[in-house]
C-alpha cells in the first residue's frame, strides 16, 4: 500500500545508471587519500589527473600510486584555477611523479617532476 507509492521498481533503468556511474573514474573503488598521508619529498608515480565538477565547483583529481596501491586525491583548490585543459593533457602525456614539498594546516604545496 503505502510503501509502493515512494519505491521505484523499475530496476532495469536502475542497473543501467549504476553501471554508467561505476564506469566513470570518479566512482572507482580506489583508496582516497588525504594530503596529510603523504610524505614530504617522497615521489609518487603520478598515472594522471583530471577535472571534475563538484558541488563546490571544479577541482582537479590525482590519480598515482601509494605503497603500491592505486589511490586517487582532490589536489588544492589553487591547480583547479591555475591548470587549463591543455596542461592536463599534457601532465597525462608523460610520466611524472607527484612529490609534496610543503604541508601546512590547510595549504598544502606540491611539484610535478620528470620520472626519475
């Protein structure tokens, strides 16, 4: 009675949204990380980054490797500003590591070097 009017039972449509939202690289099962859980100096292989919008606007996701674990990590709001779509690009076409030069409380400070 009363439970039908709010479920939707249209489960083929269901599966179908499912599937295209696990398919995108922002809903992969990788492990999130925080800036506070890298090491300051230390080279992370860098597999790419990307733009995303979210619901506080734009932000540039990093997607490298962390003790031999895919992770991915939303990088300052200052990259989302300053990287164009050609700069991704071009950071997606080489192989770069990903260091942490200066944590802060709130600022975090990163490079992006040549492979070594």
């Amino acid at each position: 009675g009363v439970l039908r009017k709010y479920v939707n039972y249209d489960f083929p449509i269901f599966m179908f949204q499912m599937e295209n939202l696990n398919s995108h690289d922002l809903y992969t099962p990788l492990r999130q990380l925080h800036p506070k859980d890298l090491k300051t100096g230390k080279r992370y292989p860098l597999e790419k980054m990307m733009r995303i919008k979210t619901c506080h606007g734009e932000a540039i996701l990093a997607f490298f490797e962390y003790e031999g674990e895919a992770c991915k990590m939303f990088m300052p709001k200052s990259y989302s500003d300053k990287l164009t779509d050609a700069d991704l690009e071009e950071i997606n076409n080489k192989q770069l590591d990903l260091i942490l030069v200066k944590p802060h409380y709130q600022t975090f400070k990163y490079e992006v070097r040549e492979r070594e």
